[in-house]
C-alpha cells in the first residue's frame, strides 16, 4: 500500500516526572539555559554491536594483539593476528540481559589442537577448538558476568607456537577477522555487519535547528547542576519512515542512585501524515544538584540491530 507513512510515538510517563505534547515546547519557552544540542556536546557512547580487525581502526583492541593489521586477498578479508597467551578488547553494554557473540577466526597450524577459553570480566563463557581455517565460534555471555558500560572480552590461548623458517619472529596463536555481539534475540548475520551506533551532531540550516542524529543502541550524558525548577524537554523522531521502531528512556545519575524518568517510543504508523511529538520531563526534584543526566536510545526488543532517531531542540529550561 502505497502512502503517506506517520510517526507514532507512545510516551510512558513515570509517576510525576515527564509528559507528551504536540506542539512545541521549545520555541513556546525561549533559549534554554542548558543547550544540549550545542558545543560543547553531551559525551556520547554507543554499545558495540561489531568489532572488525584489520580495518584500521585498533580503539577496541587492548592487549595481546599484532600491531599490523593484514588481509587475505584470496578470501578477501582482513585480519589481526593473536600474539599473546591472552589477547583482550573491550566493548560496551548499555542493556544488560545476555549477549551472544560470533567471532571468526583462524587458529595459526600446530601439531596439537590450538583450544582457546573465552572469558567475560574474567568469567569463562566458552570453551572451543579452533580450527586453521576461518571459520565462526558462537558462544553466550550470560547477564551475569556483564556489566553497563565497558567489559573485557579476553581470548586464552593453549599454544603459542614459534614460527619455523620465516623471518617473522612473533609468536601467532590465531588470526581473528571479526566479533559481532548483540542480544540473543537478535539474528546476528541476518542482513550482513550491522551499522556501527553512534551519536553526531548536525549543524543549523535555515529551514532546521541544529540536532544530535543517534544511531542507537547509544546514550547521549551530560554532567550538569540543574536549574531551580528545572525542566528537560526535546524533540524526537525518528530519521525517515520506515525506521525501526525505538524507545528513548532518560535517566539521572546521582552519586550511586539511577533514576529512571521517562520512557518514549517512535514507531512507523500505516495512517495519515508525518507526525512528531516533544517530551518534558520534570527535573526539579534535582533543583541545585550535581547529577548526570542521560538519554539512551535503543530499537525495540528483537528488531533490527540499529535505529536511528534525530533529536533537536533539547535543552535544560526552567519553568
């Protein structure tokens, strides 16, 4: 069916604290007092969905690594060789429920079966006998052992062995191309390496306010002291019709306490025009404290790896 394609956003108001609108609330307010759009930004983090070797980019590789990224023309892929007993990377967890993870690597041939370990924040996960050849490894991480925000991923190796008649003297314990990492629910492989969560900033344009476009799973935290009588509110939509559904949640962190304020859903609708809702959240029990705030967005359980939601016209006002 062909047509327009609407946006339906459902808003959860937890008791007191937040509540939808149509309309604008911004622009009914005046400039805020905390600009969250603007410079200097909220810090951004995006959970690790992939982690690819050999392409160039080493932020999530830790230790026990070759620093030369390699390829293989012939299979066409890029790799990193393991030089070490253990070799670790780190990645992030914004949900902590079970994590499966599929990683694809070749063991370097060795007379005895090269058996690796998985560990998880130093738990064992997994147990499995690689094979020299690329081929992929599934294994579960169980909430248990994650944490929110960054975990270490550590590879134990049983053999280091010496390479023989080359002049290449490092020790290789396996080549790995690639880990990708999400819920159980998720097909992993379903449509091919899943885009890489992010957050970014878009500037102004005469017709649009400047905004932070989010490829979530991804949290936007800004460290701030609220204003008296404080109030967040921002505009969210999702990035084109047809987007998979997404839920923003908004948080503060005070000392050791998280509070959960509100929880919003966009969803793509079958009926009438484009449609866009503005989110307020009452801040003002907070009026005069040092917390951090936080927005995370998210796809919906068991859609699509990635969604993609714009926010603009976010700010701190107060009433």
């Amino acid at each position: 069916m062909h047509g327009a394609v609407r946006t339906l956003l459902v808003c959860i108001a937890l008791p007191l604290f937040a509540s939808c609108q149509d309309g604008s609330l911004a622009t009914s307010s005046g400039a805020p007092i905390i600009d969250l759009t603007g410079r200097p930004g909220a810090a951004a983090i995006g959970e690790t969905r992939r982690i690819l070797f050999g392409a160039g980019d080493r932020t999530l590789l830790l230790d026990g690594w070759s620093q030369i990224d390699e390829r293989n023309p012939e299979l066409d892929l890029t790799f990193v060789w393991a030089t070490e007993v253990e070799a670790s990377v780190s990645f992030q967890v914004l949900d902590v429920v079970a994590q499966q993870l599929l990683v694809k690597l070749s063991a370097f041939p060795r007379v005895d079966p090269q058996m690796i370990t998985v560990l998880v924040n130093g738990e064992q996960v997994s147990r499995f006998e690689a094979q020299p050849m690329f081929l992929e490894h599934r294994f579960v991480a169980p909430a248990r052992v994650l944490r929110r925000g960054d975990n270490r991923l550590t590879f134990r190796h049983e053999g280091l062995p010496l390479q023989r008649d080359s002049r290449d003297h490092r020790r290789l314990a396996a080549a790995y191309h690639s880990i990708l990492i999400g819920p159980e629910c998720l097909p992993l492989r379903g449509f091919g390496l899943p885009p890489r969560p992010r957050v970014y900033r878009q500037g102004p344009t005469k017709t649009t306010p400047a905004a932070l476009v989010v490829t979530g799973p991804a949290t936007l935290r800004r460290h701030l002291r609220v204003p008296a009588g404080g109030v967040l509110r921002y505009h969210a939509f999702l990035e084109a019709p047809g987007r998979a559904p997404a839920v923003a949640t908004v948080r503060i962190f005070e000392d050791e306490t998280t509070h959960d304020l509100s929880e919003t859903r966009l969803a793509s609708g079958l009926f009438g025009g484009g449609r866009s809702r503005d989110v307020e959240v009452d801040l003002s029990p907070w009026s005069g404290k040092k917390v951090e705030l936080e927005i995370e967005v998210r796809p919906d359980t068991c859609r699509p790896p990635v969604t993609t939601v714009v926010i603009d016209r976010a700010g701190i006002f107060s009433r």
